[in-house]
C-alpha cells in the first residue's frame, strides 16, 4: 500500500492512501501556526499523529523551512531539542491537526521510510 502526499497550499497539505476507501486527510497546518503566532518564527518542526485511517495511521511531521509534510512509522529526533505541546480546542476549531508537538528550530527530512528531525 502507499500513502500519497499532495501539497494544497502553505502549510496545507492532503494524504490518502491507494486503494484504501475513506483514507483521505486534509492537513492544515496554517490554523495553528495563525493560533499560536508562529509566522514569524522562523524555521521549526509540528509532529502529530495522523488521524486516519485506522491500521494505517503514521507519524506526521511539518517542516516549516520547507514546507513540507513528511509521514512515517518512525521519527528520529536530534539530541537538545525542546518538544512544546500546543492544542487548540477542538471542539470550536474544525481542522486538523488540533494538537501537535512543536520542536522550535528544527528541520525535517524524509528518508528510507523513516523521518529525521534535526537541530539547527
């Protein structure tokens, strides 16, 4: 099987998987980085917990450096980086992510089916 990684838009991004009926996700990173004021940040990593399908769910991760969002079953973080929890209320806010891990000054990068998040 493979997921398929569509960029939409900044920081916007659709998954779906091959073959596999109601496995489309919409990512829309944008709403939290407006939220929580990180525009102007500059370069850092959102990791989240993909929310479908079920079975096949990944490990996220959005790069703002390069807008870019990566899936994997690992992630593999560098040494000193600083993990800060950020969630909107889901209740009122109607995309997703909601909730990610936000690693301030750090990039991403995909490789061998693995993901590699690294300290600037």
């Amino acid at each position: 099987m493979t997921q398929v990684i569509e960029r939409l838009a900044n920081a916007t991004f659709r998954s779906q998987w091959q073959n596999i009926p109601d496995s489309t996700l919409k990512l829309n990173f944008d709403v939290l980085i407006d939220h929580f004021g990180l525009t102007d940040v500059g370069s850092f990593c959102l990791v989240h917990w993909q929310a479908k399908p079920k079975g096949l769910r990944r490990w996220g991760v959005y790069c703002r450096s390069a807008d870019m969002y990566y899936a994997a079953d690992e992630i593999f973080f560098d040494e000193g980086l600083t993990i800060q929890t950020l969630q909107m209320d889901e209740r009122v806010v109607k995309t997703v992510p909601t909730a990610v891990l936000f690693l301030n000054g750090a990039i991403a990068e995909s490789i061998n089916n693995q993901i590699l998040v690294t300290k600037l």
